[in-house]
C-alpha cells in the first residue's frame, strides 16, 4: 500500500478558494472522529515557515527560479521527515494545503524548470511517498485572478506573478490530473461554494472509504 494513502493534498491557483476548503475537509474528518492533521506547504515546520517567508516575499533582486526550487523542497524535506511522516505512522490522516503538484505547476509550468528535474527532486525528498490524493480546485485563471484582488491584501511573490505565467501555472495542474487519473481529481471551482464544496466532499467520502479498513 502507498505509504502517503492517508495524505491528501489540495492543490488550486490563485483564487481557488483553498483556504474555506481545507477548513471544510478538516470538519468533515472531526464529524467522522477520525484523527487529521491539517498543514500548509510551503511551511508546516518552524524552518519551513522562514523559508516560506523567504520563497513568498517580494523582494528587489531576482530569485533564479533553481533557486527558488531549491527553497521548497529544503521547506518539504523538512516537513516530511519531522511533521508528516510521523502523523502517518500513527494513523493519522494528513491533510495539506498545496504540495509537490505544486512545484510541477509553479516552479515547473510557471518558471519553465525540466519537469524530470522535479521528478528527481520528488524522489530525492519523499522516496516512496506520494498523496493517495490530490484535489485540485479548478478556476479559470481570469475569474481566480479576480477573487483574489477582492480579498484586499497584499499579493506575494508569487500571486505578482504575470498573467501568462498563471496560465502556464494552470496548464500544468490540468496535465498533472492527466497524467495521473488514479490519484488526482478535478474538482470544478468554478461553481458555487455550496456546489464545490459538495464535490469536494463527496470525492474525500469515497476516498476514505476506500482507505479504512
């Protein structure tokens, strides 16, 4: 069995609306009384955290897009070995907001780095672990784009980014759920709330279900 079946990652460009989804997940698994783990990534560890503020922060230099690669995945290397495979190990079901998707769609579709070289990376940093699945929230670039200057705060380094570049960003997500229809699903988040919502936990419920003994 994949060692990663009970970690589950949402994935999503800018205006997704991660942030009332992951919070729908994780009331679905304390309805459930099953035990979860919610983190985010970059981040889910104190070096994490300062190298996230590292990767996100706007800056007047430039940042080599290897070098920003190379940031996330010290950020991951650190967060699985202390934080998630642990909780795995225990039983517990590990819920992340965004994870290596998001280097293929970021650093990979974004910043135009060899896909294979990610794939190494992957390998380097998680051996076997992979999620058993991936939510991707699914927006049409333009309208994520628009919800996300309506929250009002200041874009990072990342959400600065040109619009062609989001769209090489989402490129890359469609082709990741391609690539893997065994793991990953597309959720249209596009819709209402009520209705993303209810796709999204409706494929969690099938998951798990699967997944327990």
């Amino acid at each position: 069995m994949n060692p990663g079946s009970r970690l589950i990652t949402l994935e999503g460009g800018e205006g997704a609306g991660k942030s009332s989804a992951i919070e729908a997940l994780e009331d679905w698994f304390v309805r459930q009384h099953l035990p979860v783990w919610v983190s985010r990534e970059p981040g889910g560890s104190e070096l994490g955290e300062q190298l996230r503020q590292l990767i996100l922060q706007p800056r007047q230099d430039k940042v080599e897009p290897m070098a920003e690669l190379l940031m996330v995945f010290a950020a991951r290397a650190q967060h699985v070995q202390q934080e998630i495979r642990p909780r795995l190990r225990a039983g517990s079901f590990v819920l992340l907001d965004r994870f290596t998707d998001a280097s293929f769609a970021y650093q990979g579709g974004g910043r135009g780095i060899d896909m294979n070289w990610i794939a190494t990376l992957e390998t380097w940093v998680q051996q076997d672990l992979r999620p058993g699945l991936v939510l991707w929230l699914d927006v049409p670039v333009d309208v994520g784009l628009a919800r996300a200057a309506e929250r009002g705060t200041q874009a990072d380094r990342l959400e600065s980014e040109s619009l062609a570049f989001m769209h090489r960003v989402h490129g890359a997500y469609a082709e990741r759920c391609r690539l893997h229809p065994a793991s990953h699903r597309r959720i249209d988040a596009a819709q209402p709330q009520a209705a993303v919502l209810a796709d999204l936990l409706g494929e969690l419920a099938r998951y798990v279900a699967r997944v327990l003994p």
